[in-house]
C-alpha cells in the first residue's frame, strides 16, 4: 500500500511540474514581426507550488512565414523540460 502512495506522489509531482511548464510555455505570446526580424519572449508560472520558466524565440524568414520555438523548464532537483517548435504559413484562398 504504501508503494503505490508513493508511486501516486511521485505521478502527481510530474503532473504539477508538466502544467507549470505548460503554463509558463503558453504564456509567451509574440508581438507581430516583419521579414528579417526576431522576437524574444519570457514567462513565468506557477502551479500547486511549483515553479516554470520558459523563453521562446520567432523568425520571420518571408513575408508569409513565421517559425517558433519555445521551452519550458521547472528548475529544481529533478529538473523537467518541455519544450516545442512550430510554423505558420499566410496565404490567399482566392
């Protein structure tokens, strides 16, 4: 019994330290850019007493092109990251 109390303890710390990461993540937002320029950004979070940092960064090779990467991490003993990399891509239907 008390195994799986600490198997549950150990599951629960992971999914605190997942959703401050998360959170810290979705809270940059980036400011519209221009071809050629960068954008940085910072947030932090915090979640049932767990703490998140993250940065991100966006380019804009084109006109109609954006690329994004950001990453998460709670800083403490057993560190978590977390982390993504996304695009975006503007055109006309018509």
């Amino acid at each position: 019994m008390n195994n799986n109390s600490n198997n549950i303890q150990k599951l629960n710390t992971k999914l605190e330290k997942g959703l401050a990461i998360t959170t810290a993540i979705s809270g940059i937002e980036f400011i519209p850019i221009e071809k050629g320029e960068v954008a940085i950004g910072a947030a932090v979070s915090t979640y049932h007493e767990k703490q998140a940092i993250a940065i991100g960064i966006q380019g804009a090779p084109s006109e109609n092109f954006r690329i994004n990467s950001k990453i998460g991490v709670v800083p403490t003993k057993n560190t978590e990251f977390a982390g993504s990399i996304g695009a975006s891509w503007k055109f006309k239907c018509y």
